[in-house]
C-alpha cells in the first residue's frame, strides 16, 4: 500500500511537471510571437513613416504622430531554447546585448544599450596598445546607403550633457537612451528615446512629414524662442488629445512666422511627441526647455 501512495505520487509530481512545461512552452511561444510582431511593426513604421495617423499642427499643417516602439531583442526560438541556445536576435550592430542569465532566457527577458566601444586592455594583448593607433587602416569602403531600420547614431543622456541633433541641441534628464535613424533618401532625422529599453519612450522627428487627421483638441500650450546661427525660432510644449486616443505631449520646433520649408510644414523643423506619464512629461519639459 505505501509503495502503491510512492508511485501515486511520483506520477503526480511528473504529471505537474509535465502541465508546468507544456505551460511554459505555450506562453513562451506567444511572448517571442508578440515581441517579434512589435518589432515587425516598428520596423516597417521606421520605413514608411506616412502610413503612420496624422494630427493637426497649431499652425494648420498635418504631421505624422509616430507611435514609439520597443526596440528590444526577438528571444531565441523554443527549439533554440531545448538546444541550449539562448542568444536572441534582432540587435543592431551598433547596439550591445545586456548580460542575461538562464532564468532571463526562460522568461524572455533580453535588453540592449548603446555600444560605446572598450578602450585597449593591455593586460589582454601581447601587442602594445600605445602601437595600435599606428597599425595600417583598412582601405576605404565604397559608400554603402545607411539601411533605414539601422540606428546611425545612438546616446545615452547625462545631467548638464547636450545632445545634438538635426543642428539643434537640447538635455533630457539622466539615462535616457535615444537611437537615431535616418532616411536614406530624404536624409528625415527620426529618434526613439526611451528611459529605458523595455518600456515606451517618445519621438523626434526632424522634419516631420503627414498628412490628415482632425478632430483633434489641444489642452494646454506653452512657448518660448531661442535664436541659433542667427536664426529665430520658436518652442512649444503642448498637450493633445484625440478621440479614441489617449492624451499626448508635443514639443513643436519652428520659425515664429509661416516660411518656406523643405517639408511643406510652414517652418516647423522638428517635433517631438509621446504619450502623456510622468516620466514622458518630465523628459519632454526638459527637452522643451532646453532647446537652442
């Protein structure tokens, strides 16, 4: 009788087991499908950033209103995963994998930064590092056109630290990551930034391009100009908000009066927009204030 209570529940712990992996197995295939689809979808909003909804712009014009999106690695496949195989794919060249461990792996938690290079090791190499900078370069690539869904340039803020971007300058709050992607052909700066990898950030494009949407409601605005180069311009932090949508900020860059614009947005050079929190509006102000 106990040896019969002993394979009961021996059968009973593997059965649970059994239910525990099929589980796992099932949720973890829908969370790389759900990661993957995200990135599917940022991807081609980087590439065709006119189908994204339009807004009416203080001044009268359209512009595009960029959804942010994660830009965070695709989990290994769950053959991969039963191999031992747990690098995820999806990072950019110029972006580095943050150092995960095995539970990371089985719950799909992969995040990426910046990469800033290493300086020479000298405890590393034979060779002496102050002989590298005098080592035979490579010959010169022929030009290869930036590839869209790429980041050209990415950063990582700091307190007091101005980032450059499209001639302008401005600070954001410390930490923050921007990745930075450029049109191939209309040369259109585009920028996520994100307080971090995994949660959504805002959007900067320089110009903005679009088209279309009404029915939209500014709640509040506020403006102040800088001059650059000699040029005046103006800044203003607003907060909008459409039906079936939830509140936004926006952070417009222009010239004070209607002008000629490369875009056809009277003068508006570049706009920042992102969903209304806490840490969005605290980034966003900052930015706004800033700006020169």
């Amino acid at each position: 009788m106990n040896r019969k209570n002993i394979y009961i529940g021996i059968g009973a712990i593997i059965l649970l087991a059994l239910v525990a992996m099929g589980a796992w197995a099932v949720w973890y295939t829908h969370h790389r499908a759900t990661i993957a689809d995200a990135r599917e979808k940022c991807d081609y909003q980087l590439t065709h950033p006119e189908t994204a909804p339009k807004m009416r712009a203080p001044d009268g014009t359209m512009v595009s209103v960029m959804t942010p999106c994660l830009l965070v690695p695709i989990p290994p496949s769950l053959g991969d995963i039963l191999r031992g195989r747990t690098a995820p794919s999806g990072v950019p060249k110029n972006m580095t994998l943050q150092p995960y461990t095995f539970w990371d792996a089985l719950l799909g938690h992969y995040a990426e930064s910046p990469y800033v290079g290493s300086p020479c090791d000298q405890s590393a190499t034979t060779t002496d590092c102050s002989t590298l900078s005098s080592l035979p370069q490579p010959e010169p690539q022929p030009y290869v056109p930036p590839n869209p869904v790429q980041p050209v340039e990415t950063w990582v803020s700091a307190t007091g630290t101005p980032i450059s971007l499209a001639g302008f300058s401005f600070e954001l709050p410390a930490g923050w990551h921007g990745a930075v992607y450029k049109d191939a052909y209309l040369q259109n700066l585009h920028a996520l930034v994100q307080s971090d990898p995994n949660e959504p950030g805002f959007t900067i494009d320089c110009p903005p391009a679009g088209k279309g949407l009404e029915a939209a409601t500014r709640l509040s605005s506020e403006a102040r100009s800088f001059t650059t180069d000699g040029t005046d311009y103006s800044a203003a932090f607003e907060k909008w908000t459409a039906p079936g949508n939830d509140p936004w900020y926006f952070v417009w860059v222009r010239m004070p009066q209607s002008g000629d614009s490369s875009n056809g947005s009277s003068g508006t050079y570049c706009l920042a927009q992102g969903t209304a929190t806490p840490d969005i509006e605290k980034a966003m102000r900052t930015m706004y204030e800033s700006w020169k």
